[in-house]
C-alpha cells in the first residue's frame, strides 16, 4: 500500500512541477570564467541593493558562454553572455538563425594577460619575440622554415637562464587564448621577421598568419582547460613552469607566483590603462535585447554593472583588478537605451 | 599393521615434523602472500591518514573566522535624509552609501583606544574590513530602522587576508608584494586584538551562510548548498525508491524469463557502469530544452541524479529478492496467497532491510555528484539566496554542495582553497554518516538463511 501511495505522490510532484516551471525571476549569466568574478561581485552588490533576486552566475568560457547565448529565446535559455574577447561574425550568425538578432555589446573594461612563474624560480623579461621563438610549431632557422628546435629559454634568447621550457596556456575555448595568439605569438613573429619568410613559403598573409599561431605539439606547451587555479597548480607541481593568467588573479597570488615583464612594462592596472603594456584585452559581456523588459531584473543588472559605482576608477570592481574604461559614459549611455549591434 | 613409512630404512622419507624443500616453499609463498596483503592494506590505510590529515589540515580553519567589533554611528542625514523612517525611501541609500559610514567608525574606533593609525585614508585602513561590512550593517539598518541616529556596536567581519593572518595562512613577507593589504595593517590587527576589538571564533555562517562574490571569501557559507543538495536528495529519494522497487518486482516475481527480460537486464547493468557525465547531458536536453524545466533548479539536478541512481537501486533490490528463499513464496502459495499477495505480504518485507540499504548507498553516491551538475547550469555563483518556501526550494536555482566545493576550488583568492577543504569535511560528515545508518540497518535487520 505505502508503495501505491509513494509513486502516488512521486507522480503528482513530477506533474505538478512541469505546471510550476513559470517565469524565471533572475537573470542567468554564462560565460568567461575571467570576467566571472566581476560578474559575481556585481551580482551580489545588485542582490544586496536591489529587490530583485541575485543573477546567476555560471562560468565556462567565453565560446562555451556565447554558444549557449546562442541557443534561441526563452526563458530556458541565458540573458547574458560573459566574454573575454569581442562577439565573432561567425557567433553572431548563428545567434541570429536561433532567432537572436538584436545583441547590445557592453565594454566593461581592460584586463591584462600576466606571465607568472614559481616565486622562487628564475625571473624573466620577455619580449613578444622570446614567446613565439619559445611556442611556434615552426620558426625560421637560418633562412629555412623547421620544427620548433628549441627546449631550453637560453636558446631562445641568451639572456635567459638554461631552464627548460615548459608552458601552461588557456585552451582554445578561452578567450585569453585568442589574445594571447594574436598579441604576443602574432607580433613575436612579426617582430623577429620570420612573419616575411612566413608569407613566401605558405603564399599568402592569412597562411602566414596561422603559421605563426599555430602552437607547438610535443608537450613544451600545455594547453589548460580548466581555470587559472589548474595553471598555477601545475607550476605548483612543475617549478620551471611558465603561465599566463589574467592579472586580477595574479594580484590575488602574488604569495605563489611572480610576474615577468613583457617588453620591458611590468604589468599593473596603471600600466595597462596608460597602455604601455601591450598585452590587455577589452572585456564584454551581451544581452538578448527580446529579454529587455520580460526577465525581472535584467535592463537593472546591466545599467548597475557599468554604473560608475561598480565599474568607475574607484569602485569594487578596480579594487579586484579590472583596468576600468575611459570611455565608460558611453558605455553607461548604450546600455540605458539598450543599443543593438550593428551587424 | 604395518609402518609403510619407516617399512623402507628404518627412518622415514617424508615426515609430516621434518620440513622438507617443497613445503618450505609452500609455506614461503603463504607468507609472502600475507606479507603482500598486509602490505596492501597498510598502503591504503597510509593513504587514509593521509588525506584524513590533509582535509582536516586544511579545512578545520574554515570553521573560524575573524570579526571585529565596533560601535557604528547611524547618521541620520546619511541614510535618512527624509527623517520619516520611510522603508522605500531608506532603501535607495545603498550599501555605496554606508560604505563611508563604516570606514570613519573603524578610524573613530582606532582613536579611541589609542592605537595608532598611519594611513591618512579611512579608505586604506578599510581594508582590514571584508567588503560585506557595509551591507551587514545596511541589512540591520533596514530591519530596525529606529537604530538610524543611535551609534549601534556591530561585529563585522574581517577581511579574508587579516584573517588568513590568524590562521597562520598570511605571512608579512608575502603581503610586501600583496597590493590587498600592507604590513601596517597586521600591526593595526595586533593591537586590535590586545584591545578586545578583534577576535578569531567560531563562524556558524560557513555552515549555514549562502556563497558570496570572489571579493569576499569570508563570509561565503556552504548552507544554501546544502538545502539545494537536501531537495535534490528529496527528489531522487520520491523517484528512484518507488520506480526501482516496482521494476525490481516485477523482473524479479512476475516477468517471463525471456530474451526481452534479458536485453533489459543486461542493459541495467550497463546503465549502472554509465559515466555520470552522460546523464548530465541528457538532462539538458531532456529535462532543459525539450521539457523547458528552470535551468539550474535542484528538481533538474533531482531528476538526472535519479536517473543516475535507479540503476544502483534495481540492481541492490533485485539482489536483496533474491536472497529471499523460494520457500516463503512456496508456503505463501501454498496456503492459498496470489502471486501478489506473496510477494508484498512476505517476499518485500524479508527483502526490505536489503532495499533500504542499497537506496541509502545510492543516496550517498548521488550526494556526492558533481559531474551531471555541470552541465544543468547548477556550478558557479549561485547559492547566494535561501529558498523561501518548499517551490521555490524545488525551483529556484541553488547549487549542490559538492558542486560549491568545486566552484571554490576553482576561485582566485587562497581563501577560498580553505573553505573547499572545509566543505570537504561536512560533505564527507554527511556521506559517512549515510553510509553508517546503512551499515546499522543491515546489522540490526538483516536477516540470513
């Protein structure tokens, strides 16, 4: 009998769920896990000053984010996508056949892309040009393209001390990674003039360019998929290692790790927003326009996260490491007119 | 008769006190095996300790925390300009607004008892305050909103660093290159504490507070988890239990041994060995895009967790039928009794102990899933509300506290290592004592034939 009664009562929460299952009242958020703990700290400050519920917050990178922003309209779908680099052409056309044509862009900010190692290991002044000859599949020895010969960092560059070369960096379903192949191993190759050769042996530019960025395979680059914390775990493990991290995360390890110079500009929020470090990337995050209006909440979270309390030169979110926007106003005056992309 | 042994030479060949090569051997080879078994287990028990001393290492100090205490002046013209005391109206000062209120307390508190303050910023000393304090103080003003004009004491948290001074975690060497908080700092923070004004207890919080943003690992809490991990437990406890039961009898008693009843069994065995991973993406497009259940609801987590835990409880049910002895159902049968009325009056209730087991066994297992959750959107900031009602436990997005532990595992600040750890230790609290209650069940009625 008290089985009859206990599938009895399984089966009426089950139907009585699917009737339940009504309009969402929080925003959902997916997306990079760099601007995740931004998000974070504003969605707390917004539930803790506002009536509505605290948004939810997911991570998983920035491709991963803007997929699923993709995926349609409703209310089982995200609101906002967090991205660690700008929307592609190729995302916002796939949006658009989910039926997700109208996107507003907002820049909440700078952030830069730190290379750490172990706090008792060697310190390091890099150029653009000692990570490429240190990570490229394929460098020009002596007028000749071949395989990457190089395994120690004094190959690379005299200067350095003989130890061996052992990199952890994002994964390609991380946004940093884009930036890191185009700001650091892009303009190394350009630098050191390989980019030319590049150009006459795969015939044209855009050949060139991925030869440059196509990253060695035999085990002297790592790809990380997982968070900065792997990354720091593994040069934990690893004491020659070398990572790359956002530098909000750095400034929170700075007991672990120690940051090298990259042309000669040790990276700090100043030097970021003054731009003299050259390897900084703009911070967005998108929102499904038709959701403007039908989710609680949600016009109210974004004009909150550019405000200048939470987003100015002074506010929580420089306090934890984003190099705020010079040009926040307009950030600030798109947001509260909800202005769409242009495709 | 005679002596066969000693019929041959006089003295035995072969006696069973002279030990000869080959049974030296033997004997060798069984006490290397045992040496070889005592070594395993002595290997695993060496692992235990370790992770035991581990966890409890690193976790033990999540459960204290620093507060400081002191007197906070409610300015009215700050957080009520109107003087009506009007909620609405009080409400748009916002914790921006406090924030300044809080800082000038601290420096008003320092001054008073003469410990000497070398930052010229209410801002920079601030810093030895976790960024929660404005908003603690904002939730009472709101609450009470006679306080505003009185000066109220309160016990606001430390910052993550000063504390993780306490513990032993924070060194002055390492904040030299720290730009969060300076040496000065520590030194404020020692004085403070000969002053009573500081102290390291207990925090109840971490076991029944909700999670909080990466700025402020101090105050995060594991509780709203937990309620989020006891409605999904609910939800698979209302599911499985029933259906498994059910699909067990009827494989068990009823279904005709046939190659249908065999495909299915053997594919229950397959589910079982089934990564949990592959339920999580099922659930997103079962229960998530086809059936538009909320994403990150405890339900959707409840529902795929089920799924993950039939196949364990079917598995244990049939077993414990099994174990039944056919001559019950035989003297059930025999006295007249229908099918049903043997197998729910005598075979179930013999089988019962052995179900209850394999269902808590279960349980524990799902409790401890992270994978499925991944995908279900329930990892990540989310367990910064309590529920407020049975639906909106059931609805509302919440986390699970493996899932939280993950999360904090994964978060920048060294601060919320510690708590991951300390997450660990109720999580494994919990998992032992189901396991526990299991063991006790089939101890006390089990019953052997």
């Amino acid at each position: 009998m008290s089985l009859v009664k206990l599938t009895a009562s399984a089966l009426a929460i089950s139907a009585m769920t699917v009737t339940a299952a009504s309009a969402r009242d929080q925003v959902q958020v997916a997306g990079s896990s760099t601007v995740l703990p931004y998000a974070s700290i504003v969605a707390e400050a917004f539930g803790e000053n506002f009536d509505f519920p605290t948004p939810v917050v997911e991570s998983g990178g920035s491709s991963a984010g803007l997929k699923r922003f993709c995926e349609g309209l409703g209310e089982n779908t995200i609101d906002i996508a967090n991205a660690s680099r700008a929307i592609k052409d190729t995302e916002v056309a796939a949006c658009a056949e989910a039926g997700v044509t109208d996107i507003v862009e907002v820049r909440i900010g700078y952030d830069g892309i730190v290379f750490a190692s172990d706090i008792n290991g060697n310190s390091f002044e890099f150029t653009q040009e000692d990570w490429y000859k240190a990570l490229a599949a394929e460098i020009v020895v002596d007028g000749e393209v071949v395989a990457n010969p190089n395994t120690t960092w004094d190959q690379v560059n005299p200067a350095f001390p003989a130890q061996p070369i052992m990199a952890f960096i994002p994964g390609t379903k991380h946004g940093t990674r884009e930036v890191f192949d185009e700001k650091v191993i892009l303009v190394g190759c350009e630098d050191s003039g390989d980019f030319e050769k590049f150009v006459e042996v795969k015939g044209d530019e855009d050949a060139a360019e991925d030869a440059c960025m196509s990253i060695r395979t035999d085990g002297l680059s790592v790809d990380i998929d997982g968070d900065y914390t792997e990354t720091l775990a593994r040069i934990d493990s690893n004491k020659d290692g070398l990572g790359v991290f956002g530098l909000a995360f750095y400034e929170n390890n700075t007991d672990k790790l120690q940051v090298a110079t990259m042309a000669g500009v040790v990276p700090t929020t100043e030097s970021i927003a003054e731009g003299t470090y050259p390897v900084s990337r703009p911070l967005y995050f998108y929102i499904k326009a038709a959701h403007i209006g039908v989710i609680p909440g949600l016009q109210e979270f974004a004009d909150f996260f550019v405000s200048d309390d939470m987003a100015g030169p002074d506010g929580p979110l420089a306090e934890y490491g984003l190099v705020s926007d010079p040009a926040l106003v307009e950030t600030q005056d798109a947001v509260a007119s909800a202005t769409v992309m242009m495709k | 008769m005679s002596d066969l042994s000693s019929s041959q030479n006089g003295a035995p060949k072969n006696s069973l006190l002279k030990v000869d090569a080959r049974t030296k051997k033997r004997n060798a080879s069984e006490a290397r095996f045992k040496a070889y078994g005592i070594g395993a287990i002595a290997l695993g028990l060496c692992f235990l300790v370790t992770l035991l001393v581990s966890i409890l290492g690193n976790g033990v100090p999540a459960f204290k925390q620093t507060f400081i205490t002191i007197p906070v002046e409610l300015t009215e013209s700050k957080l009520d300009k109107s003087g009506t005391r009007d909620l609405e109206v009080m409400k748009k000062v916002t914790t921006f607004g406090y924030k300044p209120l809080v800082e000038n307390a601290l420096v008003a508190a320092l001054e008073k008892e003469g410990i000497e303050n070398p930052f010229a910023k209410a801002k920079d000393l601030a810093k030895l305050l976790s960024s929660s304090a404005p908003a603690q103080v904002r939730d009472v003003v709101l609450d009470n909103p006679n306080l505003v004009g009185q000066t109220v004491e309160f016990r606001l948290l430390a910052g993550s660093r000063v504390d993780g001074y306490f513990k032993g975690r924070v060194t002055r060497d390492a904040l030299a290159r720290d730009k969060n908080l300076d040496a000065a700092h520590l030194d404020i923070a020692d004085a403070m504490v000969a002053a009573g004004m500081m102290d390291t207890t207990f925090n109840a919080d971490f076991v029944l507070g909700a999670d909080a943003s990466e700025s402020r690992p101090e105050q995060a809490g594991i509780g709203v988890s937990m309620v989020g991990s006891l409605f999904m437990m609910i939800v698979v406890l209302c599911l499985s239990l029933p259906i498994g039961v059910a699909a067990s009898i009827y494989l068990e008693e009823f279904a005709p041994q046939n190659k249908w009843t065999d495909l299915i069994e053997v594919n229950i065995s397959n589910l079982a060995a089934v990564p949990s991973i592959v339920y999580g993406i099922l659930g997103l497009a079962v229960f998530i895009q086809f059936a538009h259940l909320p994403q990150s609801a405890p339900l959707v987590g409840g529902l795929v967790l089920t799924l993950m835990t039939l196949p364990t409880i079917i598995i244990s049910t049939r077993a414990s039928l099994k174990a039944v002895p056919p001559s019950i159902r035989d003297a059930a049968l025999g006295i007249g009794a229908s099918k049903m009325q043997s197998v729910f009056h005598h075979v179930l209730p013999l089988a019962m102990p052995g179900i209850l087991t394999g269902t808590i066994i279960g349980l524990a297992q799902a409790l401890g899933e992270t994978a499925p959750l991944l995908l279900i959107g329930m990892v990540g900031f989310i367990a910064s509300n309590m529920p407020d009602g049975i639906a909106s436990g059931f609805l509302d997005p919440n986390s699970a506290m493996p899932a939280q532990i993950y999360e904090w595992a994964k978060r920048a600040d060294p601060a919320y290592y510690e708590r991951a750890w300390g997450g660990i230790i109720i999580l494994l609290g919990f998992l032992m004592t189901m396991n526990i209650i299991a063991v006790i069940l089939r101890r006390r009625f089990e019953r052997r034939w």
